[in-house]
C-alpha cells in the first residue's frame, strides 16, 4: 500500500523542544495539556510572523524521534508498502529534514514538501493511508483517501460526528490499523 506520514507531531516529537522554547523565550512553564490548539498563534497570543520565527528556531534543533516510529516504518518498508513523507515544512528546510531523517535511520521512498494547511491538495495519487496530528489536514485528507489516522495530542481534539477520521495513541497502533487493512485489500 500507499502510506503517507507527516512528520511534525507524528514522527518527530516537536511538542518536547515546543515546551522548552517556550521556557526559555517567554519564561512560562507548560505541559503538553497546556498547547489545546494547533496555532501556536491562537495559543500563545503572538502574530503569526512571531510562530513563524519560534517555529523555524525549533526546526533548526534536534527534534527527538517518537518511540517505535523508526521500527514501525523499518517493518512497514520490508513488508512491501511505499512510505510517503508529506510536511508542512517549507522548501529551505529540504536539506536539514533529510539530515534529521537520516541521523534518525527513518526509511522512506518519497519526501514532500507541502503547503501547510493545504496538504490534502498535493498531486500524490493512490495513497491508501494517511497519518496527521493537524485535525485539519486531516478531515480534508478524508475526501481523497479511505483511512486517515490522527496521532492523538491535546491540539486535535474532536467530536468526531461522522467518524471521517480514527484516533491512534501510539506507533503500536499505527502498525496495528494498517496491517489490518493490508490483510482486508485484495491483490
Ligand atoms: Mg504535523
């Protein structure tokens, strides 16, 4: 199958260095409780040209890998899915990701730069799966593609009415959903 992964708060645990940055440029101590929306903006009370400039500084450290993320993908790729990376990072940080990919032994066939908030409009067909911490690109995924996970955190948050995407809590579960629609998809 065709899975496809962000790798900002799915991959790549960016709520850590979140939590520090923000100790040290504003002097708040916080819990990942605390960050209830996707917009560090919305959350913080500071412009978006401000997230801008505190998003990149986190970008530019080295961000910790979530636990069981490398071996999950490892296993995914010998089992014979193609792994698809789809970031909101922008292209300067092209270089630095495959670094950081790298550095952290994360196997995959494609990497995508994509237009945050805009994701779900990349020219990428056939994609059978897809997993989002953004609520947003998510539900908008759901019109193209048939199981689009949401990696839980305080930020995504949802009533979930029609059921257009599944929660999951961890890489165990991650491996879990998709070998289970690997074993229901006919060859
Ligand atoms: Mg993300």
């Amino acid at each position: 199958m065709k899975l496809g992964f962000d790798i900002d708060g799915v991959i790549a645990n960016f709520t850590d260095v979140l939590l520090q940055t923000i100790k040290q440029a504003y002097g708040l101590t916080l819990t990942e409780k605390d960050i209830t929306s996707f917009s560090l903006s919305v959350v913080l009370g500071i412009t978006r040209a401000e997230e801008a400039r505190l998003i990149t500084d986190i970008l530019y450290k080295d961000l910790p890998i979530y636990p069981e993320a490398k071996e999950t993908l490892e296993r995914l790729s010998r089992e014979g899915h193609s792994i698809y990376l789809l970031t909101g990072r922008y292209a300067p940080l092209r270089e630095l990701t495959q670094t950081w990919l790298k550095d952290n032994g994360v196997p995959y066939d494609e990497l995508h730069l994509l237009e945050m908030g805009k994701k779900y409009q990349a020219n990428i067909e056939g994609l059978d799966v897809i997993v989002e911490d953004s609520l947003e690109e998510a539900l908008e995924w759901s019109s193209r593609v048939k199981t689009v996970l949401v990696y839980d955190h305080p930020y995504n948050q949802s009533l979930n009415v029609k059921n257009l995407t599944k929660r999951v809590y961890s890489w165990n579960e991650i491996y879990l959903e998709i070998s289970q629609l690997a074993s229901n998809k006919p060859t």
